[in-house]
C-alpha cells in the first residue's frame, strides 16, 4: 500500500519560464522598497533589452552588468509585465569574440 500515494500533484505542471537574450539598453532602478518589518529592503530594476521592457528584483541598488552587454535570462508574464526570474541575469559569453 505504501507505493500506492501519488499525493495532491498528480496531473500538476508547473508554468515554463521564457528564455530570453539580447542587449541591455538602458535600465531605471525604483527604490529601497521593504514591505514588512524585518524584511531586508530591496530595488527593482527596470530594464530595457531588445526593445522590451522587463523588471528585476534585487538586493542590490546598482547592476554589476554594463550597459551595452549581451544578456540571457528567463523571465515570467505576469499581470505587472515580465518578470525576470532570481539569479538567471546573466552576461552571455561568446566564445567567438574571446579571440583565441
């Protein structure tokens, strides 16, 4: 009987997250936002890859990603716009431009 459960998330799919790369062109940081006490404050960057308008939640007032540098990420669609999900921004390395 033991084999028997499956639980409550049989037939449950979790949402896909988009992939996305292209260029960061400009990016507008909101913030310190906390939303309850203790809480530790945070900002959220607005940036502008490719044309599109995406939002990044982070600890961090200032990016450590230059403008002008190519960027991978997945993001979700939400109600408020794309989301860029934590810890996937990301600078693309292309090994053609290393020049070795």
């Amino acid at each position: 009987m033991a084999g028997q459960f499956r639980g409550s998330r049989r037939g449950f799919k979790k949402a896909v997250a988009n992939a996305g790369r292209g260029v960061m062109e400009s990016v507008r940081t909101d913030g310190p936002f906390t939303e309850w006490v203790g809480m530790p404050p945070y900002y959220i960057h607005h940036l502008l890859i490719e044309g599109e308008e995406y939002s990044y939640l982070t600890a961090e007032k200032e990016l450590e990603i230059p403008l002008g540098k190519k960027v991978a990420f997945r993001y979700k669609e939400t109600s408020k716009g794309k989301m860029i999900e934590k810890r996937s921004l990301g600078v693309v390395i292309d090994p053609s431009e290393l020049g070795y």
